[in-house]
C-alpha cells in the first residue's frame, strides 16, 4: 500500500509565523502551492495558511444578526467567532492568520486516507509530522500523480 512517506515532498518549503502574510502570499504564487506549513524556531509545527487565509481579509465584516425574543435580543452568531474573522481580515502577520493545528498525517498514513482528508474537508496540502516535527508535505498533485502513475 502507498503511504505518505512514498509520495511526500520532504524538506518542505515553510513560512514562519512571525513572517510578514505578503511574503507567504509571494511564495505561495511564485511556486503555484494552495498552502504552507507554518513552523516555530524548533521546526515544530504550529499552523498551516493557505490561499482561502489570504483571501480572507478581503471580506467585508460580517455584522452579526439578532432577533428578539420576549424582548430580549439573541445574537445568531457567537461574539467569539465574530472576533476570530476580525483578527483575520486584520492579520499582518503569517500567525494572525493562519490556521493553528491543522489536521496532519504520519509518514504511515496510507494514501486511502490521505485521499478522504483532502475531499472531506477540502484540504489542498496536508503536512507530514513524526514526533512533533514536520518533515514534509502532501500535496492533492502528489495524490492525483500516484494515481497516475499507477493507472499506467
């Protein structure tokens, strides 16, 4: 069986989550990548930001809706949430916006279930972690070429 070890990019490219969002935006266009691992100074990872990150701070605030009940107003929407998507849209730094503990995969992960984590959840690239440490990256193109390659 094919498992992530076998189809990985090791030594991924990565950003830090100090790092300016509009470098990470740069790398990610210069080298056609949906997403980055983000790591700390020890190589441990702590987020990933992809594309839809980025985009996202060009919403508009969503103001939250209420409705009235026996007087009373009832937010729709948690202050919580509503505060997460500021920080977002207001994000300079590669950590303001990314997505802290992404979903990763051992080396071991066989390729069935690397497959229905990026359909299921509409994951682009999942990273690779062995003891804490991430040591490479899955891409949804080193998925479809194994596939490709197999058919063949």
């Amino acid at each position: 069986m094919i498992q992530a070890k076998d189809i990985m990019t090791s030594d991924p490219v990565v950003v830090a989550q100090d790092g300016d969002i509009s470098q990470a935006t740069a790398v990610m266009i210069e080298k056609g990548f949906n997403g980055l691992p983000v790591v700390d100074d020890s190589g441990t990872l702590v987020g990933i930001i992809c594309q839809s990150d980025i985009i996202a701070q060009q919403k508009k605030l969503p103001l939250p809706s209420f409705f009235t009940f026996l007087d009373g107003l009832i937010s729709l929407r948690s202050m919580k949430a509503l505060e997460k998507e500021v920080q977002k849209i207001a994000a300079t730094t590669v950590g303001q916006a990314m997505t802290a503990n992404p979903v990763w995969v051992s080396r071991d992960t066989g390729i069935e279930t690397l497959a229905a984590l990026m359909v299921d959840n509409n994951f682009h690239t999942l990273p690779v972690v062995e003891d804490g440490r991430l040591v490479g990256v899955v891409g949804k193109e080193d998925v479809l070429r194994t596939l490709v390659n197999s058919s063949e």
